[in-house]
C-alpha cells in the first residue's frame, strides 16, 4: 500500500525505495517479537522447573510464592521463599549449554556478560522487597538474593558469588537454603508470608 501511494505521488523509483523499506522494516519487527517471544518461552520454562525443584520446601514449613509483582515498575519475582531460614527472593535463569562460567580473581563472567550484568535485577528485586515489606511490618526485612541458574554448568565445589549473590545450580538452590542458619521462628515466618502474600501480588502483565 505504502509503495503504491509512493508510485502514484513521486513514481516506480520511490515506490521501489519504499517497498523496500517497508519490507525491511517488517522483516526486523517480526524477527524482534519472535526473539522476544522465543526468550520469554526459554524464561518461562526455567522458572517452571524451579517451582518444581522449591516445591519440596513446603513440607518443611517454608512458604513459596512464585511470579509475584512488586509495588513499583514492571519488574517481577520468580520465587519469594520464606522460612526458618530466612527470606530469598529467586531468580530463574535458563541459560544456553554453551555458556561457559569464567573467573578470574573476583571478576566472574558467564559467556558474554559481567557477573555484575547477571545480578542486577535480582539485586533490585531483593531491595524492592525488602522495602515493601518493612514498610508494611514497620521494622527491617533481611532478604537474601539468589540465582537458580538452568544449562550452564557452575563449579559444584565451592558456591560462586557476585556482589554477595550465590550463583546455583537450580537443583543446588533448595538445599542451599535448607542448610543457612535459622532466624525466623515459625509465628515470624507466618507473619511474613502473610504481608508477602498482600503486598506482593500475582504478576499480571499489563
């Protein structure tokens, strides 16, 4: 349509150009929203499996609260646990098999990106819940940020940190935080997953 109205104003050449354009530019838009389609879809199913692998938490008294949105912006929570142990905020990472962990002293990449890239949204999140609910409880909230990570490979003998963040295996990340010391008695962790479970709604994208 726009290279007809190009013909029929400036002639065959500017049709051909826009024809062109407009090709091009439809092209890019359709390769953008299936990659952004195809990413959500691989996100999705590592959080899926990590439900699965958290479930097991459960039996121990331990609340779990999966893809829930926080009070600002459009960021999300994976998975919010709460237990004896304390409080985690969790974030699924569903990584190509290819990518490989380096480090080198304390600067660690994963393929391409800075350990530093990797961490900073579960870094927000862990500030944003923390926030929402000390607000809510009136007195400061410890939370604990973790990556649960699918694909890559992470070294099993010693727990690879960035900024203080465990960078785990998904299988790892239920006996991770089984084994933390406990700081929460059983009315503490109810109360917080009660206020949790307020301030902290499903997700529902807009």
């Amino acid at each position: 349509a726009a290279a007809v109205v190009a013909g029929l104003a400036w002639g065959w050449v500017a049709a051909a150009v826009v024809a062109v354009a407009v090709g091009v530019a439809d092209t890019v838009v359709r390769w953008r929203t299936h990659e952004a389609v195809r990413t959500w879809r691989k996100g999705a199913i590592g959080e899926r499996r990590t439900a699965r692998l958290l479930r097991p938490l459960e039996r121990r008294g331990y609340t779990v609260l999966h893809d829930r949105a926080l009070p600002h912006g459009r960021a999300n929570v994976d998975h919010l646990v709460i237990g004896a142990t304390g409080v985690f905020v969790v974030d699924s990472k569903n990584w190509a098999k290819e990518r490989r962990l380096t480090r080198r002293g304390r600067y660690v990449r994963v393929g391409r990106s800075s350990g530093d890239q990797l961490v900073r949204a579960v870094v927000y999140e862990r500030q944003a819940v923390a926030a929402a609910l000390a607000q809510s409880l009136g007195r400061p909230v410890e939370v604990t940020p973790v990556l649960a990570i699918h694909g890559t490979r992470m070294p099993l003998l010693r727990v690879t940190k960035v900024e203080g963040v465990p960078l785990l295996q998904a299988p790892q990340v239920r006996g991770w935080i089984g084994r933390q010391p406990a700081r929460l008695s059983a009315a503490e962790v109810a109360q917080l997953a009660a206020v949790a479970d307020r301030v902290l709604p499903p997700y529902t994208a807009s």
